[in-house]
C-alpha cells in the first residue's frame, strides 16, 4: 500500500492506522496509553507528578502554587 494517495480518506486511513500500530508496539514495550494526556498541559502535569514521586521530591512550582 502506498504511502499517500490522492484521496484525503486514503491519507486519514493510513496515518491512523500507523497510529494505532505505534501505540501497539509501546504498549509491547509494557508503556500504558494515557487517554488522559490529551494536550501539552496535561502531559507537564503528568511528568511532574512522575518525577516528584519517583524522586521524592516537590517541584518549586508545586510549592509556589
């Protein structure tokens, strides 16, 4: 199957299921799909929760705010 077609639906058809096979390989890879982490907020939110808690650690804008 080509990579692009004329068609807008072939290229929507084909990015989302590159999508969905790259998720499947992380996910082979023991990552977790977030469904949460939606937007580049969300995902700084989620790294600093990660890194405090592994590092055991506050972060100055945790403890600023």
């Amino acid at each position: 199957m080509p990579c692009f077609e004329h068609s807008r639906g072939q290229i929507v058809v084909l990015e989302n299921k590159f999508e969905r096979d790259f998720i499947a390989k992380l996910e082979a890879l023991k990552y977790r799909f977030r469904p949460a982490i939606r937007d580049r907020l969300s995902l700084e939110a989620n790294f600093r929760q990660q890194f405090e808690e592994l590092n055991r650690v506050r972060s100055i804008a945790a403890v600023c705010a």
